[in-house]
C-alpha cells in the first residue's frame, strides 16, 4: 500500500471536500491502521485523511502512545496505554471534605499540589486538579 493522496479531479478542476469529523475516541481499528501506515512510513496527515481524522489528532496520538523501550507507535502499546488512561479517569474526582482535610494536612507539611495530586493518584484516592488544589491554598 503506497502513501499516496487520491485527488479527485473534474473537468481540470480539483475537487476539494472538507470533512467534519466528530469528536470521538480513536477506536482499536483505527490505532491498527495507524500503526500500519506508521511503519510505512506514511505522514501523518495521509493517515488523517485514511482514517477520517484531524491531523492534530493523530499527531497526539503518536506522541502519547509510543513504546516507551523502543520509541516507535505499536498498536499493542498503544491500546494498553490508551485503556489504562481510560480506567485512571474514572476514578473520582470530587472535592469532598475528607479529601480537602488530607489536602490542607499535606500542604501545611509543605508539599506542592503538583506533589499531593500525584500522591493522590498513586494511592488510588479520588483527587483533583492542583489547580482546585491552589483555589484551597488562595481561600485560606
């Protein structure tokens, strides 16, 4: 399968069509189909076209789920990665008052609310954004 953009002509004219795709998530077949024009060596607005996305898209998709040993887009690596990131959102996200109190007891130990985010998903505790973390810190 060569990388080659179909271009419609008509009469001379070149037909553009602009597509608008719905936001949606990229699904196992379309990471299969990534992978494999990746290992082609295909560009990534070629594959955009294919698989009817914006180019944006797979461009975060590459950046985001790469092996991390080897550095290259597998669709393996990235579907793990894509599915362990779905099942980390999932976890609650509510500010509630027994986690303000374990927030305020770390910040009043000097920690970062980059550091009580990241403790928080370790523990697998519902936490929030160090922004919500640093509204705490201003109302005090």
């Amino acid at each position: 399968m060569a990388c080659q953009k179909i271009v419609l002509k008509d009469w001379a004219k070149i037909i553009t069509f602009t597509l608008y795709m719905k936001k949606a998530h990229i699904t196992h077949e379309q990471r299969y189909t990534i992978s494999a024009l990746v290992a082609q060596g295909c560009t990534q607005k070629f594959i955009a076209d294919t698989i009817k996305k914006n180019k944006s898209v797979i461009s975060r998709e590459l950046r985001r789920n790469i092996n991390p040993k080897t550095c290259k887009y597998s669709f393996s690596v990235a579907q793990e990665l894509a599915d362990l990131r779905k099942e980390r959102m999932k976890i609650p996200r509510k500010l509630n008052v027994n986690l303000k109190k374990d927030i305020i007891s770390l910040i009043e130990k000097d920690w970062s609310p980059q550091q009580i985010v990241g403790r928080l998903k370790l523990k697998n505790q519902p936490f929030v954004s160090h922004e919500t973390i640093y509204k705490i810190i201003r109302a005090d």
